[in-house]
C-alpha cells in the first residue's frame, strides 16, 4: 500500500505528470459530457473524424510554417460544423459525412506534407498521445473549454436534451438546433485537438464513446448518465496516467484501456441485475 | 366572428425535382378540428411540416394569427415514433416534459408546477403509470401516446397530429377519438388529425381536407363525399415508384 502511495507521490512532484493529470482529467470531463449528445445523435466517430482533420492541420501548419494548435483549431471547429451541415443539407448520414471529411482531410495531409519535404513531428506521439508534449498552454486551454462545456452542459441542458431526442420537435417549439448543434461542434473540436496531446488521434474517438457507451448500460435516466459517464471518464484518465507511469507503458492506451474494463464491467453488472 | 389562426397562402414545397405540394391555401380557424386524408406520398406530412415551418417553402407563404409559433401555440406529433434506440436514457416524464419547454426563458428549468401538467396530462392520456418507465422499453403505441402526451401538455391553441392512431389497438384507438374530441370540444383546441382511416375519422372531424399534392378537397365533414375521396385521393403516386 505505501509502495502505491510513494509512487504516486513520485509521480506528482514531476511537473509534467502535474499537467498531464490536470489536462487529462479536463479533457476526460468534457469529452465524457459531451459524449451522450454525440453518441446519442450518432455521431460517435466524430472524434476519429475531426483527429483524422487535425492530422491534416499539422501538415497545413507545416506547410505554412505556424504553430499547429493555431491552425488546428479554426479548421476542425470548421470541419465538424461541414460534417453536420452535409448531415442536414445533402440527407447523408453522420456516419457517411463523417468518413468523407475524414479521408479527404487525410489526402490533403498526405500530399502537403509530401510536397512540402515529409513529417518531421514525433509520429508516435502523434498517434497515440504523449503527455511530455502537454505544455503549460495546453493546460489553459483545457481549463478554459472544460469550463465552456460544463456552462453549457449546465445552462443549455434541456435544450440539447431536447434536440438529442427529437430535432424536428424541438425547433417547433422554438430551440435554436442549429446554433446549439454548433456550439456542441466547437466544444468537441476543441476538445479533440487537445485530447490529442493525451491519447493520440488513434485513440481519442474512445475517450468520447467509451465513457457514455459504459453509462447507458447502467443509466436510466439522461441526467444521471452524464453523471455516470463524466465520473468513469476522471476515474479512467487518473487511473490510466499513474499506472502508466508506474508500469512505464504508454499513458493513452492505458486510459483507453481503464475505459474498456469498466465498460466490459458495467455490461456484467447489467446482464447480472437483469437475470 | 371566426378568428383565423393559422393561414397558409399559395404554398408551393418541392424536394429536388419533385414538387410535393403545389399552389395551396387555406386557413384553419378557432375551434376548427380537421380531418386531412389522402393517398401515400400525397403531401399530408409536408403540409404539416409547412405549418411548422419544418420545411422551406418555394412559394407562399404561412401567416400565424393570433399564434405565437414559439411560444408555443402548436402541439405537434410527428408521423414516425423517434425512438427506435432503445438505450436511449430517458423516462417518460422527461419526454413530456420537452413539451413544456417552448414556454421557458432561459435557462429554462422545469417548476413543481410544470411536473404537476406533465403528471395531470399523463394521468389524462391513461400512462401515468408509465411515467418512471425508460422510453426505449415500451411498445410502439405506448410510445406514441408519450410523444401525444409531449404534443399535449403546454396547452397548444392548435395540436397537429401526423397519424396518430397508427400504433393503437382498437380499444384505445376508440378512447382516443373521444379524448380528441373532447380536448377541441371543451379545451376549445384546434385539431388537425392525419389519418388514412378516411371514414372513421370523418365521424369526428367538423371539416375534412382531401390532398393530391394539391387541395382537392377542403370543407364540411359531411358535404365530404367519400366515393369523391376514394376516386381522386386514395389511388397511389405511380412516380412513387
Ligand atoms: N425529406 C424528403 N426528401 C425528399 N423527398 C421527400 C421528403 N419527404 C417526403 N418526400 C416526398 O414527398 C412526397 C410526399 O411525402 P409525404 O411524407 O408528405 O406524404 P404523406 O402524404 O404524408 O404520405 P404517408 O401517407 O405515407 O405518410 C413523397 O413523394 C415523398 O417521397
Ligand atoms: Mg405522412
């Protein structure tokens, strides 16, 4: 037991650990509560859609010589708001309009980058996350969008309960869908990108569906599975980072990981009540 | 004097190529309980959807008289049951309950006052029982009459109905033409009610509006010819196909 307690200890007098913990849990949070409207909506791939977008600012960013987070930002808050557009407007399926931002951003990374001389980044960080690239930066900007999602969440919760239900029901009785559907956008695109820092592209499509998915085994109610989810969501990112710091694995796939087993447990738990 | 509700004047609708709706007006009047029938694919539901302004218009326009469209003169329950997800983590009173939002300023919280309508209009519509129940957990027709019960709370002026017999039993088919009537009758609601049960819902209805992409028909219930409706409306759309 000390011996957990000392590596803990350890691990937190490392500045780098501080933020890692820090920034994980406040992205975990908003993904994990914005999850049950992307989930819900089906638009659980969004996360990997708009990664597979960020992917492509990186080499746009090279290719103009800029900070990457500068341009990432704007771009995958664009992308997610086309991806929901070319939903609405041209009838495709969010699964369907999701997978064309995706490969074509893909595409255009590939070719910019290739013309302009190859990637030079930490591929690996890249894919899978590396919490040493987290900087203080990132700190606030996790800081400022986990605060914008709770406000959200908070003050707009009936209505995107009404929306997540029923779209057309809710703008006859005179929600604003659109610019709510919006505002979810921005909030996950920004919580990509900077989850990006802490899982990787690979995996950041889990930190939204795993969390929610594991709640509605258990949830009856809309409320309380946002609750579920946000809680499951901290508890994975905390877990996650300290043990792979005690275990010296890689701290993305460790959190994804936490996430599947409490998601395999709550279906246990589930086919247990029922029987 | 009648007051004019709701107006639609000289609306067109078309998706892509295909005009749906063509050149239509009417209006629907306080009190006025409207039986609107016609084929598959004959515009009932655009119609509707025209009214509430789901739907953009190519030409015309709806003019809503003494109706404030967002504060929630209109009920409205759409053709098809939303919930096919049976995950979907929410109770029956939670459903209701959205039915009360169009009247909220932000942020729009839900008073003791408004969870007593949600329980008074479940109790009215025979599902209070039902009200802790998940939503994805009941049937169709149990789920139609929580989504009437959404339609229904806020004490809309006017209650749209797409179909809203569909997934009842007889039984309580019957009991909800009674409701109905009874809610336009002493409630003073105006009803429009899709049906393609033409000759049981013409018992019912004051007025009956007969569509084929155009209005063929719109006037008393009993001036309307049921052999009138069966030969111009029922047949169905060969482009359809
Ligand atoms: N979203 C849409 N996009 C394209 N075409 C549509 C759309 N909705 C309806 N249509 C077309 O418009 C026509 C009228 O459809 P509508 O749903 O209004 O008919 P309806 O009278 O309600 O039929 P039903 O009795 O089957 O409910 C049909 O030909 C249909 O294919
Ligand atoms: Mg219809």
């Amino acid at each position: 037991m000390s011996m957990i307690i000392d590596t803990i200890t350890e691990a937190l007098s490392y500045g780098f650990m501080q933020r890692a913990i820090i920034v994980g849990v406040l992205i975990g949070l908003s993904s994990a509560m914005l999850g049950i409207f992307l989930v819900l909506k089906k638009y659980s791939m969004i996360g990997d859609g708009l990664a597979h977008v960020s992917f492509a600012t990186v080499a746009i960013a090279l290719f103009l010589n800029t900070s990457p987070l500068l341009i990432s930002i704007p771009i995958v808050i664009v992308a997610s708001i086309l991806i929901m557009e070319l939903n609405e407007k041209a009838g495709i399926h969010g699964d369907a309009a999701i997978g064309l931002v995706s490969s074509f951003s893909v595409a255009l990374g590939v070719l910019l980058s290739s013309i302009s001389g190859g990637f030079n980044v930490d591929l690996f960080g890249y894919l899978f996350g590396s919490i040493l690239s987290i900087q203080q930066s990132d700190l606030w900007l996790s800081v400022v969008l986990a605060a914008g999602v709770i406000f959200t969440v908070i003050f707009f919760y009936n209505d995107l309960f009404a929306i997540t239900h029923d779209e057309a029901f809710s703008s006859v009785i005179g929600i604003p869908t659109k610019r709510r559907n919006y505002l979810i956008a921005t909030l996950t695109s920004v919580t990509i990108v900077l989850g990006i820092r802490v899982v990787g592209t690979m995996l950041i499509s889990s930190m939204i569906i795993f969390p929610t998915v594991a709640a509605l085994q258990v949830s009856k109610s809309f409320k309380s599975t946002i609750v579920i989810s946000s809680v499951i969501s901290v508890f994975s990112v905390i877990v996650g980072v300290l043990g792979s710091y005690a275990y010296n694995l890689p701290s993305g796939a460790s959190i994804v990981m936490i996430n599947a087993v409490v998601f395999v447990s709550m279906m246990g738990y589930k086919r247990l009540v029922r029987s | 004097m009648t007051s004019k509700l709701i107006e639609a004047k000289n609306i067109t609708v078309r998706y892509g190529n295909n005009v749906v709706l063509t050149d239509i007006s009417f209006a629907i009047e306080k009190g006025d309980y409207i039986g609107l029938v016609g084929a598959n694919g004959s515009g009932k539901s655009t119609l509707v959807k025209a009214l509430l302004g789901l739907v953009p218009l190519e030409k015309g326009k709806i003019i809503y008289n003494d109706l404030n469209k967002f504060e929630h003169g209109i009920g409205y329950l759409p053709q098809v049951a939303v919930t096919g997800n049976t995950l979907f983590p929410a109770e029956v009173r939670e459903i209701v309950g959205i039915g009360l939002l169009g009247q909220k300023k932000f942020p729009k919280r839900l008073t003791k006052e408004d969870h007593f309508k949600v329980d008074t209009i479940l109790t009215r519509l025979g599902i209070i029982g039902l009200k802790h129940k998940k939503i994805g957990d009941l049937s169709g027709g149990q789920q139609q009459r929580v989504l009437l019960a959404r339609a229904m709370v806020s004490h809309p002026k006017l209650l749209i109905l797409d179909e809203p017999t569909s997934a009842l039993d007889p039984r309580v088919r019957s009991d909800f033409f009674n409701l109905i009537e009874e809610i336009n009758k002493v409630d003073q609601t105006s009803i429009v009610l899709v049906s393609h049960d033409l000759s049981s819902i013409k018992r019912y209805t004051r007025k009956m509006m007969l569509l084929d992409r155009e209005l063929v028909y719109f006037g008393p219930s009993d001036e309307f010819d049921l052999n009138f409706g069966m030969a111009k409306g029922m047949h169905n759309h060969e482009h359809d196909y």
